[in-house]
C-alpha cells in the first residue's frame, strides 16, 4: 500500500479548533500515521481554526478537523479525526 | 437572576415577507431560532434568504451559509426576485459556501467547532444579527450516525443561542410533517415554520404554516404562499378587514345606454361581473369599457386567458373598438397567459406583478372564470377573492368576465365571484323563431337604482348597442320577431288612424245634420210661434163674439140660468161628435 510508494516531500496540513475532542484526536492520529508511515520525509502544519479564524475562510475549511496534501500533487482533503487509518493512507497515496 | 416581567413578550424582527409577519404578529422571534421545514421546491432557501435580504437593506448584516447550492447559484437564483446581492455582499451580506468538494474523504469522526469559530468571527466583524443555515444535513448526513448529528445540531443550537443571533435553520421533510432524523429540531427550536406543496387537480398549490411559535400568538391556518418576481408572498385570508376607501364617481360602462340603465355606470373601484354563456359579447362589453378608460386617459390593463392579446385587438376591432393606438401610447397594456399554467396562487401572484408595474385605474379580466374555475378547490375561490380585495383597495375598477355555459347554470357562478361583485351584468341567449338574440340584464348593482328591464344587445361594425325589447303576449321579443312585431304594430297603428279619421269625419257630418235640422226646426218653430199668435188672435175675438151672442140670446129669452146650461149642452155636442168620427174611423 501506501508504504510501498512512499511519496518523497509529503507536505500536510492539520486544521482544527482548539481542543474540541475531534481535534486533539486528530493531531494525535496524524502525527502516529506520519511517523510510522512517512518517517521523516514528511512536514504536518497545524492550524488552529479559533486562533486565526479567517485561515478557514481564505483555506476553504468547512469542518474540523481537516487534513490537506498540499504536495505532492494532487491537492487532497481528508475531513474527519482520522481514526480511520486506511482511508487516511489511501487518501494520501492517491496519484 | 434576573426575574423576568410576568408576561415576557417576545422581540420579533420582521421577515419583509409580504403577508408572513401580519400572521406572526411582527415576524420571526428575535434572537431566537426559527426552523423552517418543507419538501423539496417549496421555497425554504426563498423564505430563508428573503428574510436575510430584507434585513440587510434595514442595516442588518446578515450571514448565510449555504450546504447545498453554491452561493453563485443563490446570487444568480436571487437576481430574478430582483435582489441585488453582489451590491449588499460588499457590506450587509456573507455568503459562506459550505460544501464539501466530492473528493473529500472521510476519515472518522468531524464536528462544527471550526465552521462555528470562523462565523464567530464573521458576525463581530460584520455585526450581524440574522444568520441561515440552508440545508445542513447534507453536511451532517456525512456523519452516518444519527447520534453525531444530533449532537452537532445541538451545538449548533447553542452556539446561537449563545451568540444571541436571529437564526433560521432550513430542514428537508418528506410526505409527513414530522421528520423522523431531525424531529427532535422542531422541539429544540422557538418557531418551526412549515412549507408544503400540494398538487391537487394537476395544480400545484404551495402553502404556508405556522406550527409552533414560542411565547407568542399567531395565525395556525394554512395560507397559500406564491413565488412571485418580488419574492416569497403569503396571501393573508384570515379575517382581514374590508376597508377601502368607497367614492360616488362614477366610470362609464364604454355603453351610454347601459350606464342610463345603471344612472350613470360603474362606480370607480367596484368589481363588475358580466357573465353569460360562449358567444354573448362578454368580450365585446369588456373590451368597451377598457377603450373608454383609455379614451378618458386612464391607465389599463387587460388580461385575458387562453386569447392572445393580439387576437383580442382584432377580434375588438371588427366590432368598432379600436385598442392599438392605445397600446401605442402605452396607456393599454395588455397581459395574455394560458391558464393551465402554474399554479393559481401563481398566477395572481404574477397578476399581482403587472398591476403593480402598471398602475392602472381600469383592469379588465377575461375571463376571470378561466382561473377560478379551473380547480375545484377551496383555494381557488379564495384566490381570486383575495385578488379582488387587492385590488379593491387599490381604488381599481375591474371588469370580470366569467362564463357560464349550459343551461344549468343561468345565474350562478361556480366561484362564489357574484357575491363579491357590486354589478352584476348577465347576457343570456334567447332562442325564439330560429333565431338566437342576445339580452342583456342587470342582475345586481350595489348602491345605485338600475333597471330593471331586458334590453336587447346588437353587435354591429359600431360596437355593441342597446335596444328596448318588446314584450308581447307575455313574450320578450327580440330580433327577426321583434321586427315583425314593429312592422305589425305599425300596420295596425295605421288601421287605427284611419278609422279614427273615418269615425271623425263621419261624427262631423252628423254634426252637421243635427246643425242643420236644428235650422230647420228653429225655422218651424219660429213658423208655428207666428202660426199660433195669428191663432190665438183669431180665436180670442171669436170667442169673444160668441160670448156678446149668449148675452144677446139670454136678454132675448129671458132665461134665468147662468150660462152654465149652454156650457154643458156645448159639451154633450162635443162627445156626441167624437163618437161620430170613432164610428166613421171603423
């Protein structure tokens, strides 16, 4: 799967709100997903929707939490706490 | 805390919704939550944006988010009620597109918490006060777990209440009125609004209805609503006031002759009926009546059904009536639509529309049956009442036609119009000697003596003219026969004459007869008169001889008897004679 094409120079960013439930859940998932599947070719940005409410607005953010592949591309969002490994793998790997 | 007054009334800020805050009593409640519910194309996303709107060109910012349709769509779909949003984005609205792109994948559980912080944000910086949230169980349908929405509804919910604004959440019901998924919103929520479309006859009809309003009174009927170029309207027939502003000028018929029979036409602002069946120059009388207004420089409007506006020119036209240079000039507009349309409420609701556009003082419908005849069903009536009403307290003057066909329904009108109308004019067919003749009748005018007789309508190139009808034998008589009738009439007027001038001449002669024998035995008179002096002369000395004679004899007898002796012997003398000329008669 995803760990056999592992994609050089993965760049994501988290959005969440504060420490709704949803969102401390996701930071702690997308961290474990990134070091156990991307080692350390990988950069996570976490956004903090109440700090800088306006991001959502310009990023095109809906729901918390919310993880963007910014690169490689495509560009691919993953909306959820991202409990759910597999989808999250499949959405990053996707050409 | 705080004790509140013994009856908390609650704020309410006004919808704009034409009808819809006359029901609630002064619109949806302020910084409370409002749900508005309904099947799909009842026009919740209307009354949701339309409250918005309105409250935007008060000065109140408002905010909608949209789940479902891009907010390009809703510019695009609010640019034909005529609402300029780019031009109230800038300042007053926010649209905040909130759909999810199809290629977002789901990955466990999510929440509103960002979305929420972001409007926070938004509704400080812009100070709003009313917020939409159109459609949110696309978003939420994502969940898959009736238990995750619930609880983000519920979050929703509380952040309003929290941030005290004046929102409206719209939700998709099926057939029943009570959602299973979200039925627990309606309990949650201080106004729950319902949508319905229903489709009786083939017609749609959409209607409107309160169902809960917390702490406030309101209207719990079904009022139909239309979707009209100005917005959502709700035709308010609660119990609703009949004041109107009542003249005594009176507006010609277009028939001089029948505004004698009215002494003096229409009243301006009344609603005229003339009904009758195909064929009976209902048409013609309306089309008389707009030429005239048009003629007086009143503005017009005419709607037909079924008849295009340029067929009723021409048809008008070979009948006299001469509407285009009108149309010209733009004093006449005319408005011609198909009845099997949209639906009724629709209709006047474009009706509406036009009167509004127009601003005319004559209207003329043709015919007004052709509506609400159309479905059986208690709506209708009370739609075109309801568009009577506007107009009646518009000051406008209509003329309705209405059509009665089969001989079943002389007098009566399916809908219930004839009560409303103040004139009533029927034209009826009479059919008599193979011929059929029109007869006009006044049925009912309010407030103004009319005849009460039939008069017989012609058409001819001239326009439609009036004409006495004979009563015969206890028959009307009209046309071929009333012809003949006059011609008889006259033959026979003619015998009379001349017998009246035989019998004259013939009494003058005999006046002079009788003048003459008058003469005549004057003359005679006159004859004996001389006759009988001579006499009486003659024998007045006789009898004064044969007396002297009797003093003579007397002194010559010697006798002692008085005379009365010679008396009574000339008296036997006399009998004795008379027997003798009986005798000689025999």
């Amino acid at each position: 799967m995803a760990r056999r094409r592992p994609q050089p120079g993965l760049v994501l960013r988290l959005y969440v709100a504060g420490h709704a439930p949803n969102s401390v859940r996701a930071i702690a998932n997308a961290r474990a997903i990134c070091s156990e599947h991307f080692a350390t070719r990988h950069s996570l940005e976490i956004v903090d929707l109440l700090e800088d409410p306006h991001r959502a607005l310009i990023d095109g953010i809906i729901v918390t939490p919310t993880l963007v592949k910014l690169s490689p591309p495509p560009v691919q969002r993953v909306i959820g706490n991202l409990s759910d490994t597999d989808q999250v793998l499949l959405a990053l790997a996707a050409p | 805390m705080k004790i509140h007054s013994q009856h908390p009334s609650v704020a309410k800020v006004p919808t704009g919704i034409q009808g819809f805050d006359e029901v609630t009593g002064g619109g949806l409640p302020a910084r409370r939550t409002t749900l508005v519910m309904g099947g799909p194309g009842c026009g919740k996303t209307v009354f949701a944006l339309q409250a918005l709107v309105n409250g935007a060109h008060q000065k109140e910012a408002g905010i909608f988010v949209a789940f479902e349709e891009s907010t390009r769509q809703i510019i695009a779909n609010a640019a034909t009620f005529g609402w300029d949003l780019p031009a109230l984005e800038r300042k007053k609205l926010f649209f905040l597109d909130a759909r999810l792109t199809p290629d977002v994948v789901k990955a466990g559980e999510f929440d509103l918490v960002g979305m929420l912080g972001l409007l926070k944000a938004k509704v400080q910086e812009m100070h709003a006060t009313r917020i939409v949230f159109d459609g949110i169980d696309v978003l939420l349908g994502l969940l898959d777990d009736p238990a995750l929405e619930r609880r983000e509804i519920y979050r929703l919910r509380g952040w309003l209440s929290r941030t005290g604004l004046t929102g409206i959440i719209t939700q998709k019901s099926g057939g029943t009125d009570v959602d299973l998924r979200y039925g627990f919103l309606q309990f949650m929520v201080d106004c729950v609004v319902v949508l319905r479309h229903q489709v009786v006859d083939g017609s749609g009809f959409r209607n409107l209805r309160v169902m809960k309003y917390r702490g406030s009174g309101f209207a719990a009927d079904e009022f139909p609503i239309t979707l009209t170029s100005d917005g959502l309207q709700l035709s308010h027939r609660g119990p609703t006031e009949l004041a109107y502003a009542v003249t005594d000028e009176r507006v010609s018929s277009g028939l001089p002759r029948l505004d004698n029979m009215l002494r003096g036409g229409y009243y301006r602002g009344s609603d005229v009926l003339i009904s009758g069946a195909p064929g009976t120059a209902k048409s013609t009388l309306a089309g008389m009546f707009a030429a005239a207004a048009c003629e007086r420089g009143e503005r017009t409007l005419y709607v037909s059904f079924d008849e295009g506006a340029a067929q009723i020119v021409r048809n008008l036209g070979s009948v006299g009536i001469r509407l285009e240079p009108y149309l010209k000039s733009g004093v006449l507009r005319m408005y011609s639509t198909r009845t099997r349309g949209p639906n009724i409420e629709d209709q006047f609701g474009a009706l509406r529309d036009k009167v509004r556009a127009h601003k005319p003082r004559c209207l003329v419908i043709d015919p007004l049956s052709a509506l609400s005849t159309k479905v059986e069903h208690v709506a209708s009536a009370d739609a075109s009442q309801q568009f009577l009403d506007f107009l009646k307290i518009a000051g406008i003057t209509v003329v309705n036609t209405s059509l009665m066909d089969g001989p079943g329904t002389a007098e009566e009108t399916a809908t219930g119009i004839s009560t409303i109308a103040d004139t009533w004019i029927h034209v009826s067919y009479i059919v008599q000697d193979g011929e059929r003749n029109r007869a006009l009748t006044i049925v009912k005018s309010r407030g103004t003596g009319h005849s009460n007789q039939v008069r017989e309508l012609t058409l001819s190139d001239d326009g439609a003219t009036l004409t006495d009808v004979f009563v015969a034998q206890g028959k009307v008589l009209m046309g071929v026969a009333r012809f003949e009738w006059e011609q008889e009439e006259q033959a026979r007027g003619k015998r009379v004459q001349v017998a009246a001038e035989l019998e004259r001449l013939r009494l003058q002669l005999a006046q002079a007869e009788a003048a003459a024998r008058l003469q005549v035995v004057q003359t005679e008179m006159e004859a004996r008169s001389a006759e009988i002096a001579v006499l009486a002369d003659a024998t007045g000395s006789a009898s004064r001889l044969l007396r002297t004679d009797h003093a003579v004899l007397r002194k010559m007898r010697h006798a002692d008897e008085d005379g009365r002796g010679g008396r009574r012997k000339s008296g036997r003398d006399k009998g004795a004679a008379s027997t003798r000329g009986g005798r000689g008669r025999r």
